[in-house]
C-alpha cells in the first residue's frame, strides 16, 4: 500500500506518436538503451509503417495489394513474401470460421462506405448487395507460398486486409524496434497492441480494454499484458446510423450487411498483433453466440463485452483469457 507523497520509482522512458493508416500509432519505450531518443527513433518507425501502408493499403492506389486489386488476371500473379504472410493468415482464419472471416470483402466493406470510396448518400438495394457478394469468397483465391503467388477465381475479385493490417503494422514496428536493441515496448497501431518486456513502473503494460460506448471514452477493465500482443475490435466507433439502426463496419460475408448482433465488441491477446486483430474481428462477426464457441474451440484468449437486454455493457472471457488473465 503506498501512503501519499510516496511516488514508485519510474524508470526512463520515450513516448512518440503519429498518424499512420487513417489512424494514429503510438509507442512506449521504458529503459531505452543509452543515447537513443524520440527524435533518433520516429523516422525508422515510421519508414516501417510507410512500408506497411505501400504493402497492403486499399486507400493507396499505388500499394502492392492496390495493383493486385486492379490486375484483372486470373493468371498466377507474383506476389511479395510480406504480402503473402498477411494473406496467407486471413485465409486461414476464414477457413477455422466457415468463411465468416473473409479478406475478398472489399467489395461489400466498399459497398457500405466503409473503404476507401466516399459513402453512398443511401443504403445498398438487394441488387446491388447481391452483385457485390457475387465477388466475394476466400475460396476463390489460391495461394502459393514459393515463389510466392496468388492466383483470382475471377478478375474482379477484391481484397481488404484492414481487419489484419493494424496488427501487421504494429508487429513490424515491434520486430524493428528489436532490431534496435530495445527490449521493453508497447506499440499501439489504433487497437492493435504488441509488447515486450516491462514497463517504466517494471510491471507489465496496463492496457485498457474500453466499454463500448460510440459517445464517451470509458475503461471497462485494464488488463496486465507482458510479452503479448492484443487487439479490440467493436461496432462502437466506425459505423453510421440510419432509421434507428446501427450499421457497423464488421460485415458478414454470409448476408452481405453489417453484423447486427448483441456483441459491442471483443478482445483477442495472441504472440502477434496480426493474428489477435484477425481473430477479434473474426469474433466480433460470429456474434454473441458462435464468437465464444469458436474461441472455446480454438483455445483463444478472448474478452467479449455483449450489450444486455438493458443495453448495458457485460463482460466475459473465454476460458483461456480467464486462465491467464482472469482476476
Ligand atoms: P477491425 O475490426 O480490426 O477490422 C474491420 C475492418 O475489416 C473493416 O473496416 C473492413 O475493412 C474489414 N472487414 C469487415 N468485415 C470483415 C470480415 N467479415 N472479414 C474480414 N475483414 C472484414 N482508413 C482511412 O480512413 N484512411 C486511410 O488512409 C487508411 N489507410 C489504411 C492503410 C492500411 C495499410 C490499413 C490496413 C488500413 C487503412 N485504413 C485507412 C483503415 C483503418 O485504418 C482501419 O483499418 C479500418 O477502419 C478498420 O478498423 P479496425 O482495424 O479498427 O477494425
């Protein structure tokens, strides 16, 4: 118990953050090795985020995945080892959830404005819902691993890695960051978290898990992460509402819409930010129902916050989070 005045020692520490991905990334170093600073550290940073955004971004005309989205071919087209590592995830996370995972969305995530194109001043008519869901479908995309390449079903198919891409950026920024010498970190890419080591306190990173408000910030519960990477997804803060009715940027490929479920939102903690950001949105789209049973089955350390019949925000882990981070 610390009496007032008694401050615990802190050690050193660099904190720097900047806009990356539409969005904002932010890190925090504690005992950085002698001489390095802010000012020596955020350009290599952001270069490694540059890179990612060259890589995979949907809002970069000029990106690999961009170029890939326009080839038309149905041919095998070469492809970059980064770019099939973030594929080749989002494949597999689609086929341990019967597809409700689906990176070929683009066309439904873009349909309901929530790409890089502006929103539609309406909502989509069936037709139109119909024609997008006819492009999409992990099936329809083949991937070899070496030489790396990708072959489309069809040459209008369209791939969104945003559901892996925060997770994928903050990893790397971890992996680089490594490569310095640094060994106690946390980088936050928007909700994609990876750390290492302890912080300044010499304690585990304290990472808030949010309630699922769309009008207020509030800590639901702070969460002791060491070594560990985790990510939040939520309808809470990128939808629009129509009529009375919430549409939320998680869309389920089965029904071409937005998930309409009790669930607010859903915390995964993995070794990668890349494979908690795919799995929480993966979650996040199974629902109240099939989101637990799926993470049950996976071994997932998972945090569901669902909404009750009162809308009020009620929390459970699945048996793994409440194994390694239950109170
Ligand atoms: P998450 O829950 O992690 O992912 C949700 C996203 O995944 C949705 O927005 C949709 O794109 C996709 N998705 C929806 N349903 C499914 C499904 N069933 N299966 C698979 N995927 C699904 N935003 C901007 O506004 N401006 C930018 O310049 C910009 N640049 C970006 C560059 C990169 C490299 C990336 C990866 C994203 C960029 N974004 C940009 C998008 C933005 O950063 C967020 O990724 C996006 O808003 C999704 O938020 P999230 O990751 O928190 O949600």
């Amino acid at each position: 118990m610390l009496v007032a005045g008694c401050t615990r020692h802190q050690d050193p520490q660099i904190a720097f953050d900047g806009p990356t991905m539409g969005t904002y990334y932010s890190v925090k170093i504690a005992r950085p090795p002698e001489g390095m600073t802010a000012e020596s550290l955020q350009p290599g940073v952001a270069e490694v985020l540059d890179a990612v955004v060259a890589e995979i971004s949907t809002y970069d005309d000029s990106s690999e995945l961009s170029r890939l989205n326009q080839n038309p071919s149905t041919d095998w087209i070469p492809i970059s080892a980064n770019l099939h590592r973030v594929i080749a995830e989002g494949q597999r996370i689609s086929s341990l959830t019967d597809g409700a995972f689906d990176i070929t969305i683009g066309p439904l995530v873009n349909l309901w404005g929530f790409g890089p194109e502006t929103r539609p001043a309406r909502l989509p008519t069936e037709a139109e819902i119909a024609d997008a869901k006819a492009r999409v479908g992990w099936h329809k995309l083949e991937l070899r691993a070496d030489p790396p390449a990708l072959r489309k079903a069809r040459g209008d198919i369209y791939i969104d890695l945003s559901a892996l891409g925060e997770g994928y950026g903050a990893d790397r920024v971890g992996n680089w960051l490594e490569s310095q010498g640094i060994e106690n970190y946390m980088v936050a890419v928007a909700g994609a978290i990876r750390t290492r080591g302890i912080n300044a306190k010499g304690e585990p990173w304290a990472i808030a898990i949010e309630e699922p408000l769309p009008d207020r910030r509030s800590v639901h519960r702070i969460i002791p992460v060491s070594n560990r990477a985790l990510s939040t997804s939520g309808d809470y803060r990128n939808f629009f509402e129509e009529n009375g009715k919430r549409y939320s940027h998680e869309i389920d490929p089965m029904t071409g819409a937005p998930v309409d479920k009790r669930l607010g939102s859903v915390t995964v903690v993995d070794e990668t930010a890349m494979v908690a950001d795919g799995w929480a949105t993966a979650l996040m789209v199974l629902g109240d129902r099939r989101g637990p049973e799926v993470a049950e089955s996976q071994g997932l350390v998972a945090y569901f916050i669902v909404r009750d019949q009162q809308d009020q925000p009620r929390g459970f882990g699945s048996k793994s989070f409440e194994s390694l981070l239950g109170r």
